[in-house]
C-alpha cells in the first residue's frame, strides 16, 4: 500500500530528486494540497541553486 501525505514534511528538503519526486506525487493534486504548493515552490528553487555552483577546486572542471 502507497501512502501519500498532503502535508508538508517536518524537515526542510534539500535534494532536488526528492522535491521532484515529491512534486510528481502531488502533481495531479488540488491546489489547496499544502504538499503540492511546497514542492511546487520549492524545485525551481532547488534548481536555481544547483546552477550556482561554482568551479571544483579539485579538478578544475565546473
């Protein structure tokens, strides 16, 4: 059995797979979904910033 809350999690996410995720398991939700809106806000945010890293020191490469 799959369950699925509507509620935001307890803990803020930082990995951009487990806001898609989460995302893609409200995405068929209504808007008043708290989950939906919280994913929905926070992939292009998570997205924004993985494109902020900057150059590996280690190997040079970005």
């Amino acid at each position: 059995m799959s369950y699925s809350s509507h509620d935001v999690p307890g803990y803020p996410v930082e990995n951009i797979e487990q806001a898609r995720r989460g995302r893609y398991l409200h995405d068929e939700c209504s808007d008043d979904c708290d989950a939906k809106r919280y994913y929905t806000a926070l992939v292009p945010q998570l997205e924004h910033r993985s494109g902020l890293r900057g150059r590996n020191i280690w190997t040079g490469q970005r």
